[in-house]
C-alpha cells in the first residue's frame, strides 16, 4: 500500500511531470480571450476558451510590457508559452510569453487599434491643427543627431532660408527607450518657448524602425504642444500615428524642411516685383504732382496776380450795383403798397363818416346803441361826433315807423 502525501507534494510533483514535458514546455495556442484583467502588479490574468473548453493564463509584467497592442476580451489571439501548475491552487494554466492579434501582424494590428483609439478621442481633428508660421526664427528639430535626416533638414534649411535659426534636440529615433525621449524633446521645446516650429522625425525603415513614432506617448505629446509640428518620418508611402496627429505631414524629411520655409530665392523675386511696384507707383504718383504743379503754375492768377484782384473788385462793383437797385425797387414797391394800404383803411375808418354828420351813440360803459331797446329813460349817454363827445340823459324814446313808397 502507497504511502499518503500532503497535497502540496502532490501538486508539486505533477508540476515536475509538467514542467519536463518538452511539448507543454513550448506550445502556441489560437483562441479566444475573456476574463482579462490587469493587476497593479503589472501582471496581465486572462483566459484562452473555444466552444467547448478553456484555460487560465498569465502573462507576467516583464513579458506583459512587450505587447504592442491592447488586449481586449473577444479578441482572436495566438499565444506561445509553457503549461504548468500553480501549486497553491492546484490548477494547471497557461504561462504566457508573447501574444500576437490571430490573422493579421501585431505592428499592424497595434497600429490600426491605437489610431481608431485616438481618432475617437478627437487627436486627429482638423479644428486641432495650428498654422504652420510663414517665417520660422527658431526650428527645432527633434531627432537623432547623428542620422542622414538630420543632417539633410539643417543642409535644406540652409539653403532656403539662412535666416532661421536651427536648433537640433537630441532623441533616440528606434529602440524602447525612443518614444520616451522624444515625448521629452517635445515637450522640453514647448516649457522652454526655444522655437516656434518644430520638425520631428526620422529617415526611413521597416515598420518596425519607425515604431517608435506609432506609440501613443509621442502621439500625445504632439498633440498637447503649444508650438506647430511637422512630422517628417520615413519615405512617402510611410504613414505613422505621429502623421495623423501633427499640425502638417511631410512625406520625408527633406520634404519637412522644403514646408517648414520659403525659399529665399522666391522671396527674393517677391520683393523685387514688390520693388517694381512701389517704383512704378512712385513714379506715376510723382507725375501727377508734377502735371497738378505745371497746371497751377500756367493758371491766370500765378501768372498775374493783380489782374485777378482788379477782375474780382469790378465783379464787386457790379454786384453792389445789382444789390442797391434791386433794394430800390423793393423799397418803391413797399411804399405803393404801404399807400394803398392807408387809403383803404382810412375808407374803412369810422371817424371819416363822423365827418359827414353822422354821430355813434354810447351807453356809460361804452356799449355802442345801435337800438331804442338799448336805452330807458334816464339813461346817461355819449354821443360822439367828428370832433368830440356830448354827454346827455335821454328822456325818452319813440320808434321810427318807415313808410314804403307808393
């Protein structure tokens, strides 16, 4: 009869069976992820399932910072690793080493999954996109000192434009470290205002030598700085995240440095029709002061001052004649006028038909008696004749029968 063990022997020592295996040792399984969760530790739990079974996996920190794609639950994956127990639980699992998306690239698949990310996110809105400055004192250029980029970027701007300044920002293009370091070279350019362009970028490569500008921390550093960006990465077919989000793409980056200024040969043949302009402009602007100065030079007055004076006293003269006979006929019409006036009104005038005998008849308080109804006996009264006033009390009074002729 066997000897009883411990359950801890027990799970180790199927542990050691598995751990020898040389096919559980180095497996590649194509399944489906769900469950997955990421600790604090770092470390990446999940499950592989199909239709009918599945399997715990993990995938530890160091292995886990490797991946260039967000894992996400549904997602078709194959993953390589070794099997094995974990002896607390007693319960075999898969142990992960490497993860790549099932069917397509894990460069391409982590490309087109961070690019719909931040597409979403709004990074790659035109509304977002500064304006590229006209004439550049300062570029900064973010890239590897010692590559065939950078020296093709400082030869063009050279040539182009000699009078901006070039600033090279020293940042490792390819590697782990580079995303990092350039995200600083972009940022370190914005907290030090050291330039107003910057260009960023590399010569070409494989995707894979390019990868540094693809990783989100480079995206987002473009993003967030204050200063236009250029990005100048690999040859014309090569298009990478740091495209998407600048301010303007150029194809490579002598093509970056072509963007970045003008050429001063145009702006010289600029201000020289600039210059014609202003010449052609002066010139036609002086001779319109010389034909204004000739016209005034030839005009009576400058030619005989004293003539014009002695032409303007006779228009005086005449003028003052118009004016006094035109008051003089304005004066004798008024007079005419003023006369018939009078005569009319000394017709109408009340005391003329006194003087012809007649009298007008006044109570005392000056009311004119034109009938008998108007006075009693004993009423005081005022008879007024052409040349003064009889004051009377009347006695009585008889009304005047009028007769008609036969």
């Amino acid at each position: 009869m066997t000897e009883p063990i411990t359950v801890t022997a027990l799970n180790q020592y199927v542990k050691q069976l598995l751990d020898r295996d040389r096919v559980l040792a180095n497996v590649l399984v194509r399944s489906e992820i769900s469950n997955y969760k990421v600790y604090p530790s770092g470390h990446h739990y999940f499950s592989l399932k199909d239709a009918e079974s599945s399997i715990r996996c993990v995938m530890f920190r160091r292995e886990a910072l490797s991946l260039r794609f967000r894992p996400e639950n549904g997602m078709k994956v194959v993953v390589s690793g070794r099997v094995s127990v974990f002896p607390r639980d007693g319960a075999y699992q898969l142990y992960c080493n490497r993860m790549v998306p099932d069917g397509i690239g894990e460069l391409a698949f982590a490309f087109e999954q961070l690019k719909n990310r931040l597409h979403q996110e709004g990074l790659f809105d035109p509304v977002h996109k500064k304006s590229i400055p006209a004439h550049p004192k300062t570029i900064a250029l973010v890239t590897s000192p010692a590559g065939a980029a950078v020296r093709d970027m400082i030869r063009i701007l050279g040539a182009r434009y000699p009078m901006a300044k070039v600033l090279v920002v020293p940042v490792r293009v390819q590697g782990e470290e580079a995303p990092e370091e350039i995200a600083q070279g972009l940022d370190l350019v914005n907290a030090c205002q050291m330039a107003d362009l910057i260009i960023t970028g590399r010569g070409g490569g494989s995707m894979e030598d390019l990868w540094a500008f693809n990783d989100e921390r480079v995206a987002r550093a473009i993003y967030r700085s204050e200063i236009p960006v250029i990005s100048a990465v690999g040859h014309e077919p090569d298009v990478t995240i740091a495209d998407f989000v600048a301010d303007l793409r150029a194809s490579t980056p002598s093509n970056a440095a072509e963007l970045a200024v003008p050429d001063q040969s145009d702006l010289r043949d600029t201000l020289a029709h600039l210059e014609a302009r202003l010449e052609n402009g002066m010139d036609r602007k002086l001779q319109a002061r010389r034909d204004a100065l000739q016209r005034l030079g030839s005009s009576p007055f400058l030619q005989s001052p004293l003539r014009t004076i002695q032409e303007k006293r006779m228009l005086l003269d005449y003028q003052q004649q118009r004016l006094v006979h035109s008051m003089e006929l304005r004066l004798g019409e008024n007079r005419q006028r003023m006369g018939r006036l009078a005569a009319s009104l000394d017709a109408l005038s009340p005391f003329k038909v006194l003087s012809r005998g007649y009298s007008i008849t006044q109570t005392d308080d000056g009311t004119v008696v034109s009938t008998i109804g108007q006075v009693k006996a004993g009423d005081s009264l005022r008879i007024r004749v052409s040349d003064g006033t009889i004051t009377c009390t009347a006695e009585g009074k008889e009304k005047t029968k009028w007769r008609k002729r036969s």
